[in-house]
C-alpha cells in the first residue's frame, strides 16, 4: 500500500452527497468548497493534517477553505456545437454538421490507448485495487466493477514502472447499475496530465478504434 499524499494534508466530508475525499491538496479544497451549494457547505466537514478532529465548513479553522478566487479571464469565443453521444463512451462527442443534421462524425476528445495498468482508487479510509482497460489523459475504464463506496471524487493512482501518476477523478456519468468508468477531474494538476500524456505515447500501447 503505497503511502498517502505529502503536501496533500486536507480531506472533506459531504454527507448531503455521500462522499468523503482525502489526500487533497489546499487548492482542491478550495475549488470543491467553491462548487459547493449553500445547504452543502452548511453540513461539510474538512479535516487537515495534525487536527485532531473534523471541522465544520463554518468554523474558523476552515476559514482559508473559502478563499480561493479564480483567474480574471479575457472575453471567450463562442461555444462549439456539441452534443452529447448516446452510447455514453467516456470523453466521447458527437460533432453535429452546421446545416447537415444528417451528416455527423463521432469524435473522440482525447485518443484513448489500450493498455493494462495497475490502479489503486482511494476514497477516505477505502482502497480498491483493479487494472485499467484502456486509457487516456481524459478518463479511464477498469478491469473490475468498482464497489459502492466509490462516489463524488475519489483519488485515482497509477502505479506505472516508470512513475507514480495520481489524479482527482469522478465517474463517468450514465453508467446505470455497474461502474467501471471514470473521468479525470479538473482539479488535477495540468503538468501531471501532461506528464502522463507523454508516457502513454512512449509506450506505444494499441489505440482504442472509434466506434
């Protein structure tokens, strides 16, 4: 069992959800806290390394929770046309034809790889162990369905020869009664994922065919 997350002190508690993150770094904490509702924040718990108990969301020791504030942005291009596919393949789109509706191309956000890789998934005090499937820097789809207790973010670590690759991910919406999907959050750092990008192109794993 590979030991958690140095520089990565904070955790939450959503009981209005149902998920408990740890292993969270305080900016992570802050974008979750920022994306949170009223009646969340109300009920949230956080706890940081060397407390001796959670803390409610409200109380002062949680008061730099609260304080993330987002880049000023320049005016923005006006959104794609995209909507989504309905066979619900993770990080998968349907780019509609502007005045050819019956002319459509499935496309692919990100080149998935396929590739077996050992993962650990971490929410809380839980750990899963399983494989992945196929891969790409957006998502992931494992050998094994995952148990219940996998909901809202959870920690994702791929223990590579190589290198050690940990996301933030959530899973992958549609999926009905099993689970085997999951998505790469945002909160993940960009160098990490560029990192890993690069290291699925080195190994040169087959590439997932488009459907």
């Amino acid at each position: 069992m590979f030991s958690l997350f140095t520089r990565r002190p904070w955790a939450l508690h959503n009981p209005l959800k149902s998920w408990t993150l740890a292993g969270l770094s305080l900016r992570e904490c802050q974008l979750l806290v920022a994306s949170m509702t009223d009646a969340e924040m109300k009920v949230s718990w956080a706890h940081c390394e060397g407390w001796a108990d959670w803390k409610p969301l409200s109380g002062p020791e949680c008061h730099e929770l609260f304080t993330f504030k987002d880049g000023k942005h320049g005016e923005l291009p006006a959104l794609p046309q995209i909507v989504q596919e309905d066979d619900h393949e993770i990080t998968q789109v349907r780019v509609a034809t502007v005045g050819s509706p019956k002319r459509e191309q499935i496309v692919r956000k990100f080149t998935r790889y396929e590739g077996k890789v050992p993962v650990e998934i971490v929410v809380g005090s839980n750990a899963f162990s399983t494989n992945t499937c196929d891969m790409s820097e957006g998502g992931f789809l494992f050998e094994d369905k995952l148990p219940d207790w996998v909901a809202g973010y959870f920690t994702v670590v791929l223990n590579t020869p190589d290198k050690m690759f940990e996301f933030t991910c959530f899973l992958a919406e549609d999926q009905k009664k099993d689970k085997f999907r999951a998505e790469v959050a945002p909160t993940t750092s960009e160098t990490i994922i560029n990192e890993f990008k690069t290291w699925l192109v080195k190994q040169k794993f087959p590439i997932v065919p488009q459907r």
